[in-house]
C-alpha cells in the first residue's frame, strides 16, 4: 500500500483544517512560554497553503511539498516559518517526480524533513522542541515497517507515539527558542511547536485512512 498524492494533497488540507480549529489553543500555550503568536502564524500560513493547493494538486509529491514550504516560508512570522517551510522543502528533495509513496518513501521524507528542522535550529533530544515529538514518531514509523505494519497501521503507531512524546514536552525545561529565556519555569508546560507536529501527524495518519 502506498500513500498518494491526493491523499498528501488530503494531508494538506487536514493540517489547515487543524490549524484554523486549534488556532486558539496553540496561541494559549504559547503564551505561556512564548511570544503568544504560534496558532496565527501557523492558521495564517496554513490558509496560504490552501489557497494555493488547487493550483498544483495535479504536479508531483515533491513539487507540491516544496510550494507549501516556499508559501510557508514566505507568509508564516517568527520561528515557526522558517522551521516548519524547512521541513517541507527538506521533505520535497526525496519526494521530488513521486506520484505515491510506500512506507519507507515516507519514513525517507520524513526524516529529511526533521533533519531540515535540526539543521536550522540546532535542537538536540530533550530541548522542548517539534523535534522531540518528530524523532519518536519517525522511530515508531521504522519499527512499524520492521514489523510488516500497513502505511495506515504505521501511521496510527506514529500518531500513538507522538502524542506520548508531546505530553513528555511539559516536564522539558526548554533550551531552544523564546521558551528558553525562561529557563525552569518554561517546565510544566506542553511546547506549542511540539504540539504543531503532533496535529501534522495526527492529519497524515487520517488522510493515509481517507
């Protein structure tokens, strides 16, 4: 089984779905160790990702990815554009001529989508990070393909994952980003970016199904 283009172009639209409906949350907890604008620039970003989805939905995997990290990069402000455009156009090198992906075409731009994230914010494990979210789930996508999981079954492993990941964020005294400057009192709250990626994967492991 592999995941089309129709259903990453069903990714895309159910991130910005996800991001208009938690816009509010994801600002609420920014507010708490950030600069209080996370869910509007990610529902900002996402609503120019939709709008110009159509225009592309018929080129390939890897061309559609790397409009919506180049849109993202343009039209998303603070931290979150350029990490979160980064990831897509990482992601797009990979999936570059692609129509469909199989499990480990997935896990591939996956993980150079994460890598793309590392190379330019330097997060390392445990720092409060979308990365401390993105590595488990990539870690659960692997040992799903080594146990002859379905892409769907992979996927809801990921999603599983994620969200335990997510919640291990709110005990994390951040060391990246805004959070940082708060030092131990950014611990016991859960990282808005961190939470981004999980409702990321939480819309790819629901398009894998559509």
């Amino acid at each position: 089984m592999t995941l089309s283009k129709q259903q990453i172009v069903v990714w895309l639209t159910r991130c910005g779905d996800a991001f208009s409906a938690q816009k509010d949350f994801l600002t609420q907890l920014d507010t708490e160790i950030g600069d209080a604008d996370h869910g509007l620039n990610m529902n900002r970003g996402f609503s120019k990702v939709m709008e110009k989805l159509p225009a592309v939905a018929d080129k390939d995997i890897g061309f559609i990815l790397k409009n919506t990290g180049m849109t993202l990069l343009s039209s998303v402000g603070g931290a979150s554009g350029p990490l979160f455009g980064t990831f897509f156009i990482r992601a797009a090198q990979s999936t570059n001529a692609k129509q469909c992906l199989t499990l480990a075409e997935l896990i591939q731009m996956l993980k150079e989508g994460t890598e793309g994230i590392v190379a330019r914010g330097k997060a390392e494990p445990g720092d409060k990070t979308m990365c401390d979210v993105w590595w488990p789930a990539i870690a659960a996508l692997e040992a799903a393909a080594d146990r002859g999981d379905t892409l769907p079954q992979a996927l809801d492993a990921a999603l599983a994952e994620a969200q335990r990941a997510l919640e291990g964020t709110i005990p994390m005294q951040a060391r990246k980003g805004r959070a940082s400057y708060l030092g131990e009192r950014s611990i016991g709250h859960q990282d808005p970016g961190a939470t981004s990626a999980m409702l990321m994967i939480q819309a790819l492991a629901a398009a894998a199904r559509a």
